[in-house]
C-alpha cells in the first residue's frame, strides 16, 4: 500500500483545532457528504458543528486515517508525535512560521526539524500548507471555502498539487468544466514532496491527469520515480514550473524554502521526465482539460474551423512560432472541402466555412466531416456562446451537433476553442466534455495545451530515458561510456596560492581527456613565441594568457603565417595577461558552437549547446541537456538550433563536420560527469566544426574548479582560462 493511502483517501479525519479553520474543516467535509468518521479534537467544546468533539489525541476513538492540525506551530509539533504514537495515517500541517521564515526567524529551521522528528514514519504535508480536498471520496482537510464539486460515482478527474494554498484555492473557482478528484497543496515539504504526492494521486484509478504548479523540487530520483510510473499508467502530467525570473527564484526561498534551480535546468529536466511544461494557470487547466478528454495526442497536425475570416487569421497567426502547425490541405482534400461549400468559399486551414451554412446542421456535418478527415491530430473548432442573461444560444447548438457528428465518424479528437474565456459557459463545458468533446477557454491556451498533449504523445513514443540522478547531481547509474580520467579532486588544492589558472592548463586537462584541442605551447617571451610557433607549423594563433574573453580585450591575434608576424603579435600582446599561448590555426572553419557547463544546485551538471563566438549573448540560440546525455540528444539539440542549417550545407556552401562536433560534444559531457565535484563551470567558446573530415576543435576553454584556500578556509572558484 502506498504510504499516502490513508492520508490521502480517508475513513476517518480528526480536526485539531477549533478556531475558524478546524471549524470549517468539519464543516466542508459534512457539505461534501464524506461518509466516514469525523473527529473533532478541542479542549473545552463538547462539538463543532454538531459533530461530537474529543478533548484531546489520546480520546479519539481510533486511530485517524488522516488529520488536518490547525493550531499555532510548537502545538502542531506536540500533536504530531500523538498521533504519531497512536498510529495515524498522516497529518496536515497548517501551521506556518517553519523553515520557509529564513533568516527572520531563527526558530523556524529548528522547529521544522523537530516537526519532522516528531512525525517519524507518520506521513505529513505541509508545514505552511492548506491541506488536500479529495473531491472523489468527499474527503476535506481544508480550511476554508471551496468552489469545487464531488465527483459522481463512476467519473473520473484530474489530480492537482501547488505549492500555493492560494492559488489551489483559486483553482477550486474555476468555471471551466474541469473535473477535478484531488487537489493538494505541498507547502513546505518538510517530509513528504511533491514528487511522493504525486506518485500517491496517479495510482488512484479515478485520476486521469496529473498537474503540477511547482516552486521548487524535492528530490530528482523522486520525480525520475514518479514520472515514470506516471508513463505506465497512461497518466499523463503536466506542470506550470515557476521561477523564469530572478524574483520569481527569490520568491520561492522566501514563500516554502524551496530550492528552485536555475530555469534552463529545470525545463531539460521536465523535458527528459516526458512532463510538458506551460507557464500560466489557465494554460495549465486548459491542459488539463485536453489531456483528462482525450489524451495526449499523436503529432502536431491542427484544423481549425470557424465562421468568420477574422477568427481564421486570429488562429493563424497565433500559430506561428509554435510548436504545433496547421498543414495546408493537399489537392484531393481541399476539392473534398470544397464540394461541400459555396463557389465563393476559398477553402484553406484554418477554414472560414462563412454564414451560408449557418444553422444548417446537414450541410455544416458535411463540411466539418470532409475537413476532419484529413488525418488531424487535434480538430479546433472556434465558437463564441452568446451571454445567456440577455441572448439565445439556440442557434449554436447544431454546430455543435456538427461538430460531434464529424469527430465521432472519423474517430478524431476535437475541442471547441472560445476566442474568450468568458463565452463559454461552465454548463456548456460539461455538456461538451460528456461528448467527448474539450471546451477550451482561449486561443493562446488551446495552442498552450495542444503543445503539451503533442509532447506529451512524442515523449511516450519514445523509449524511457534510463539515467537516474540523485539529489545535487550525484550519479546513480546511466554515465557515458567513455570515462575520461578524472580531475585532481578539490581538497588536493588545499595550501595552493593559485587564484587563477590558465588556458594552456585547462587545454592540457582537456586534451589528457581525449579532447580535440588544437597542439599548443605556452611562452614567456617573443622568442619563445617564435620557437613554438615554428614546432607547431604555421599559421599559428597567438593568445594573451589569464583572460578570459579575449576578443574583447584585443588579447588574441589570428592567422599568424610566418616568424615576423608572430614577433609582431608577441610584442602587442606581451604584458597583457601572464604569458603567451601559441596555438596550431584551425582552419576550414564552418560555424562555431558554445559548449557549456554549469553545477546546478539541484541536477549536478548541465551542458548548454549553442550559437558560439563573439555574438553568442546576442543570438541567445541554444539548448540545455541535462547529464549524462546521450548521443540522441545531443544531436537533437544541435539540430533545434538555429544555427544548424549553417551547419548542414546552408545554400551550398559547405557542409560542416556534424558527426565530430558531436563526438566533441559528447566527449565534454563524459568529462564533465567524470569530474562532476571539481568542476563549478566549463565554458568551452567556440568549439570550431570544420569541413566534413576536418573534425570539430576546442579554440578557447574557461574552467571554473571549487577549492579551499587557506587563508578564508572557504569555497572559492578558481577560474582556470
């Protein structure tokens, strides 16, 4: 059994606590027709809300299966360790004032490891944390009101889990149709996360979708565990993942003590888990909707139908720049179309059928099922209700009838999309989705949640990714198969005065790991400038030593072809840095990459593939992968950049060395993983692809290693470039 099942679907709830909250708690739960027991616990009320009370833990008459704990912080710890000791099933924590206080409150971090002691193996959410409503049982640890519904024997609903009691309050408001049978909010996560609530919902059969609105993760293997349990099932997951902005980041330390990772990290993250992502709460629900009606879906193939012209270039262009598209009809499909309208029609997709056939169900079947055949992967159909205080929607129904009718005789899966939220009744939604049919509040959430279902479908077309990583990026299994020799571990540096290394060092590193670095020598002088040039053959680069955007500084001179440019550029460049590196010239070059690494607090180590060179801030065009990576991915990264055609032969010219950068690229990823605990940050810049058969080349290499230095005792970085 799982650990949550008793917390989560209840036969008994006791309430401690008999403010407003422990109050409405009783209250909600009698509302929702919870058939169990209910155990109020006050020290002097005899009831709450004509339900028998109980002095203290120790009366109850059993063991509660759950129990929602709403009194000040140090009670709530007392609490726990009696129920604890009683044999609960879990506990909801209300109470705030825990670790999410910081550094305003020197008690808050002590007190919730108290908590956490007091709890031993009893389950608790929270602390800081409304609790759960499970709307398939009528089960309510909830203190407050409420807008949601009780599932109906036989339904199935969606499951969502926030962080935000606010924002899960908000949720239960919403008049979208959407059937929900739990809703939890994770609070702090000060023993249970978010990643074991989940895995608690997507067991329960009358879930069908799972959605997460996540600050911060609690455990990597926990979400690895759960995501892919969630993939068996068939349960689909999607997540609102916050923390795109530096305020939002700091907002989540300050909100639930939540470590929340950097932005990029966290999407390669959800993006390997097979967990589509969208970034606003109507998206998410929207999402939801879709996933709970039909599934994800199998491609990314749209129709839209709708009776206006401004409604079909309204979803065209919201289409653009997305990841989902609507294909232009072939011939034999438009004349299809075509036969069933006017001659003034011009039939296209998105396709504006016009008003000839409005209200005409015979002749609207016709065209919705000829458009609907082409094979879609999700069918829109855009329809505005009219307001019903002042307005009939009579007139509207036998486009929906139409609707119904084409979807059903082609097997497809369709959604009717309102332009505005508001112009599409709760009612109407319910009635749709009892067809089959998803009402979709808004054009941008419909192509939000058709993007999810599309990569939610591509994901499990896909064999499951195999590498597990712990907490902070520590392996568990799934490293590459080459294993470079690792790095001097940090503590071996203790006592070294050397704040900085150099290029030549961090090439020599990378080059004892079988990296492509281009043959080098360092120089203290011109003439031994001179000399190395001469051993490595010209044309050489020359690079000022110690800095490490040289490009910027004037500190590199390129293309060096006999002895007295190299004298010339030796003299020019001499007492730059802290010597002189000179370099063989990589030559035929096509286009040049970034390959980045960086220690994430919560993944470990992440690689950024991307447009390289002196313009790499400026085109922002890259993509990040967590590590290890495999060869796959890597090459699918490369191949979503924009650079890539350039790549790939751009318009004849020539075409670049694709399967060495490749190899180059995954020959960093090995190293970083081999020496994930010494190294902070890897910033190779540009990797150099050359012609097919001239191979790919590390031109400049910046490494970031942690060390301790005696004189502070404390980790500092040590930039090695």
């Amino acid at each position: 059994m799982n650990r949550l099942e008793r917390l989560l679907r209840p036969r008994s709830i006791a309430v401690v606590g008999g403010g407003a909250f422990g109050t409405n708690v009783v209250k909600q739960s009698l509302r929702m027709g919870f058939t169990g027991d209910i155990w109020p616990v006050h020290p002097s009320k005899s009831e709450v809300e004509g339900v028998r009370a109980y002095r203290t833990v120790a009366e109850l008459p059993g063991a509660p299966d759950a129990t929602f704990i709403g009194v000040n912080r140090n009670l709530t710890i007392e609490i726990v360790e009696q129920l604890g000791e009683r044999g609960a099933g879990g506990a909801i924590c209300f109470a705030a004032g825990f670790l999410e206080t910081g550094d305003y409150d020197a008690d808050g971090a002590r007190l919730q490891q108290q908590l956490v002691a007091a709890a031993g193996d009893m389950p608790i959410i929270g602390p800081n944390c409304y609790g759960l409503i499970n709307y398939a049982d009528g089960a309510l640890l909830w203190p407050d009101q409420h807008g949601g519904a009780r599932l109906a024997p036989g339904m199935r609903g969606v499951g969502i889990i926030t962080q935000s009691s606010n924002i899960a309050c908000n949720i239960t408001m919403q008049k979208r149709g959407l059937p929900i049978a739990f809703l939890m909010t994770a609070g702090n996560q000060a023993q249970t996360g978010l990643s074991e609530m989940a895995l608690g919902l997507i067991e329960d059969e009358r879930v069908s979708a799972l959605g997460l609105h996540i600050e911060g993760f609690d455990s990597v293997a926990g979400f690895e565990h759960f995501a892919a349990r969630a993939r068996e099932l068939k349960k689909p997951v999607v997540a609102m993942k916050v923390g795109r902005s530096e305020h939002a980041r700091a907002a989540t330390i300050s909100h639930t003590a939540s470590l929340a990772g950097s932005d990029a990290a966290s999407e390669a993250f959800l993006k390997r888990l097979g967990i589509a992502r969208v970034h606003t709460i109507p998206s998410l629900l929207e999402a939801l909707k879709l996933l709970h009606a039909v599934g994800p879906i199998a491609g990314r193939r749209l129709s839209s139908m709708s009776c206006s012209g401004g409604e079909a270039s309204v979803m065209a262009d919201s289409a653009e720049g997305r990841g989902v598209h609507f294909p232009k009809l072939t011939e034999a499909h438009r004349a299809e179309v075509k036969e069933t309208l006017g001659p003034l029609v011009a039939v296209a997709n998105p396709l504006d059928y016009h008003t000839f056939i409005w209200n005409n169900e015979q002749a609207m079947t016709s065209t919705f099922t000829a458009m609907v055949s082409g094979g879609f992967d999700l069918n829109m159909l855009v329809l505005d209700f009219p307001r019903g205080d002042r307005c009939s929607d009579a007139d509207w129904w036998p486009t929906v009838n139409a609707f119904d009718a084409a979807l059903m005789s082609n097997a497809a899966k369709g959604a009717i999309v309102s332009s505005m939220g508001e112009n599409l009744p709760e009612e109407h939604s319910a009635e749709l989705l009892k067809r089959g049919i998803v009402p979709i509040h808004g054009i941008a959430e419909a192509f939000d949640a058709a993007e999810a279902a599309a990569f939610i479908g591509e994901a499990w077309a896909r064999p499951a990714t195999s590498a597990v990583f712990g907490l902070h990026g520590e392996l568990a299994e799934g490293k590459g198969d080459k294993a470079p020799p690792p790095l001097t571990p940090p503590h071996k540096w203790e006592g070294d005065d050397r704040a900085q290394l150099d290029e030549a060092e961090a090439k020599a590193l990378l080059a004892k790991a079988g990296l492509p670095v281009p043959g080098g020598r360092r120089a203290t002088d011109i003439e031994e400038a001179v000399a190395a040039a001469k051993a490595i053959g010209f044309p050489v680069a020359l690079k000022a030593l110690g800095i490490a955007h040289k490009s910027e500084q004037a500190a590199l001179k390129l293309n060096l072809t006999d002895e007295m440019a190299v004298r010339a550029a030796a003299d020019t460049l001499s007492g730059l840095g802290n010597g002189l590196y000179v370099e063989r010239m990589v030559a035929g070059g096509v286009a040049e990459l970034i390959v980045g690494i960086t220690r994430d607090p919560i993944f470990g180590p992440v690689m950024t593939i991307g447009s390289g060179g002196v313009l790499v801030e400026l085109l922002k065009d890259s993509a990040t992968l967590l590590l290890p990576a495999s060869r796959g991915e890597i090459e699918a990264a490369l191949r979503g950049l924009k650079l890539f055609p350039l790549l790939d032969g751009y318009r004849g010219r020539l075409k670049a060395d694709i399967e060495a950068a490749v190899e180059a690229i995954l020959g960093i990823a090995d190293f970083a993983v081999a020496n994930a605990a010494a190294i902070e940050e890897l910033d190779i810049n540009p990797l150099i692809a050359c012609a097919e058969g001239q191979g790919a080349w590390i031109a400049d290499a910046l490494l970031v290693q942690p060390c301790l230095l005696p004189v502070y005792g404390e980790k500092v970085a040590r930039r090695v470039g």
